[in-house]
C-alpha cells in the first residue's frame, strides 16, 4: 500500500479544528495542543545604564476543544510558570513536572539559544498539557489563557470582510 503524497494546499493536520481530537481522549475530557511559533526579539522602550532592553517573545498557537488562538509569552512568564507549579506540586509525589530549560544571564539574544529554548519550551509545555492532572491546575490554565478561565469571548475569531 502508498500513501497518498499531501497536496501543497491542504491545511497542517496538527493545527486543523474538529477534525482531529488527541488520540486516548475519554468521553468529556479537554483537547489541548501546544505550537510554538518562531521566535522574535523586541526592543523596548527601558534603558538600563546606556543599553537599550530587549527581550524574545515566544509565539505559541493553542488548541483547545474546538478552539484555536495565538499567544506569546517571554521566557520570563514561562519561569514564572514554572515556579508556580513548582510550588503547587511541591508535596505531590504522584506528580512529575517536566524539566524547564535553564536561566542564561548572558547571551539569551543569541539565535542558537533562542531557537534551543524554543524547542525545550515546546517539549515542556507538552509535557504539561499531557498530564491531565498538571493541565487541570490553574496556572497552566491561566497561562494558556483557556475559555474556562478567561471567558469565551477573548478568543472570538473575527471575520472583518463581512458584516
């Protein structure tokens, strides 16, 4: 038997709404996937002594249910993430939390780290989703800015051409 080869036009299997659930899924349980995008610097407006801040910013594409937004974050906010869950899981030993990429003082706009990060950040931002338990808590949930914590309405897809 072959495979059909994919047409160029069809949409990433991964990312496609209602038509692909996780595999493994009991009746009633949330679908939740996690894409990070590429990566890119932004300059700020804070200066410290002559230098001029600058930071990454990790666009992420969540889907969840029959949803789907852009999110980005820095790496700060996944630390800080990380250190709530630390917190909250701390004396359960039922729970593992995968292993967050370390802090690096020097050299974080480097492309080679940024695109290193990008990958640990995928792999453990999947590996919290993945854990039901880990995925039920409410940090993770207010990171992902889910639809049961932040409302339905602050992901609406909007159509601008028509009305």
């Amino acid at each position: 038997m072959t495979s059909k080869p994919q047409k160029k036009n069809e949409k990433e299997e991964s990312l496609e709404r209602k038509a692909y659930r996780s595999k493994g899924l009991k009746e009633g349980e949330d679908d939740i996937r996690v894409y990070l995008m590429e990566p890119y610097n932004v300059r700020g407006k804070d200066r410290l002594l002559c230098f001029v801040s600058e930071h990454t910013l990790y666009p992420m594409t969540v889907v969840f249910n029959e949803k789907k937004w852009s999110l980005e974050k820095r790496f700060s906010e996944f630390a800080e993430l990380d250190n709530l869950l630390d917190d909250q899981f701390k004396n359960d030993d039922n729970i593992v939390l995968p292993e967050f990429p370390p802090k690096k003082f020097f050299g974080s706009l480097s492309p080679a780290l940024i695109k290193e990060r990008k990958e640990k950040l995928e792999k453990y931002m999947k590996a919290l989703v993945a854990d039901r338990e880990v995925f039920k808590a409410l940090p993770v949930r207010e990171f992902l800015e889910t639809p049961d914590v932040v409302g339905n309405d602050k992901h609406k897809e909007y159509d601008f051409g028509r009305r």
